[in-house]
C-alpha cells in the first residue's frame, strides 16, 4: 500500500519540485543560449516571420531586425501564470554591446 502524504508535505514536495525545476532551466538557458544567439536572426529572416504568427507555444506580437516580443503560453503545471512576455534579442546593436 502507498503511503499518503500530508498537505503540508505535499506542499513541501511541490516547492521543492518548484524549485529544482526552475534552476535547472536557468542552468540549460544559460548554456545554450550563447550557443544558439548567432543561428536566431538568420532563421527568423528565412522563415519570413512576422506580427501574428502563431509559434509552438505563443504568438509573436512585435518582431524587427532587433528583437522579437512574444506571447508565450505557459505549459509547466507548477506555474502560477499561464502566459509571459518573452523578448528575445535577434541582433545587439552598437551601444549594447
């Protein structure tokens, strides 16, 4: 027979979950990232992508040679919010780098 557990422990085991999860995306966010910044601006141009256009998890509200703003559906069920604003920069300009 499974034990069951406790709401405080179930609480405890979701935050823990919580958390674990969260660091280990910023962890793969910030390996990748520099890998991958130098492939998005030519990709984005080839696929013609503009204001409106539905992606696999959100909708692109504002895009230029730049940066791009995206309406981001959020999937992870520990989440509280259920989209985010995600701005991604395409190309640094001259005063940013």
């Amino acid at each position: 027979m499974t034990p069951e557990l406790s709401e405080s422990n179930a609480a405890r085991f979701r935050a823990f979950e919580r958390t674990r999860y969260h660091a280990l995306a910023e962890s793969y966010d910030n390996f990748f990232t520099p890998v991958t910044t130098n492939a998005i601006a030519p990709l984005l141009k080839a696929a013609r992508l503009r204001a409106g256009d539905k992606l696999l998890d959100g909708t692109i509200r504002v895009i230029n040679p730049e940066s791009m703003v995206i309406a981001q559906q959020v999937t992870d069920p520990l989440s509280l919010e259920k989209q985010r604003e995600v701005r991604k920069v395409l190309r640094q300009t001259e005063e940013a780098k």
